[in-house]
C-alpha cells in the first residue's frame, strides 16, 4: 500500500486545517487508517484511526470534539478535519494504513499553529 498526504500548513490558533491521506496498491487488504503525529523531541503519537469495515473511529483525548476523521472508500482517502486548533498540534502528521501485510505509511505533512 502506498499513501500519499496533502494539505497541512500554518495556521493561527483558532483556525483549522485539513489533512487529506490517499491510498492506493493493495488498498483491498486494508482494515483500518488513519493519523500519528510527532512533535519536536516527542514521541509519535496516534491521533485519530477509522477502521474499514463499519468505519468505527478513535481519537486521542488531546483532539476529541476538535478533530474529526472521515473515509471515501469510493477513493481511498481518509480526511483529517482540524479545527480549533492549537499550538501543541503543531507537529508532523503522518497518514498509516494497516492490513495483512502490515503497516505502510506516508511521507508526513507539518502543520504548524501559530500563538
């Protein structure tokens, strides 16, 4: 499987961003998507993951009622929402998929808030 990111960016606080994650080769073996992130000298984190059969979704505490994580199966994408956000979201977003053959995942996207 191969992902590839867009969007991202800066953004003041308050604001919001959207991240977008397509995936494409074996997409049939997935079973679940979604986001990490990595601050500066932090480990990475999981954000938000949408599962493929029945679209159940998990967020971190951090983001819950802020971020909202969405599927196209039709395309293969999963979206990120972002709002209201803050500068500890700043990081880099990395999009995973996880299937029978393991885990892939995409190049990363910063995003970065501004105080």
């Amino acid at each position: 499987v191969q992902l590839v990111e867009s969007g991202g960016g800066l953004v003041q606080a308050g604001g919001s961003l959207r991240l977008s994650c397509a995936a494409s080769g074996s997409t049939f073996s997935i079973n679940a998507m979604g986001w990490y992130r990595q601050a500066p000298g932090k480990q990475r984190e999981l954000v938000a993951a949408i599962r493929s059969g029945g679209g159940s979704t998990n967020y971190a505490d951090s983001v819950k009622g802020r971020f909202t994580i969405s599927r196209d199966n039709a395309k293969n994408t999963i979206t990120l929402q972002m709002n209201s956000l803050k500068p500890e979201d700043t990081a880099v977003y990395y999009c995973y998929s996880g299937s029978t053959s393991g885990l892939s995942w995409g190049q990363g996207t910063q995003v970065t808030v501004s105080s």
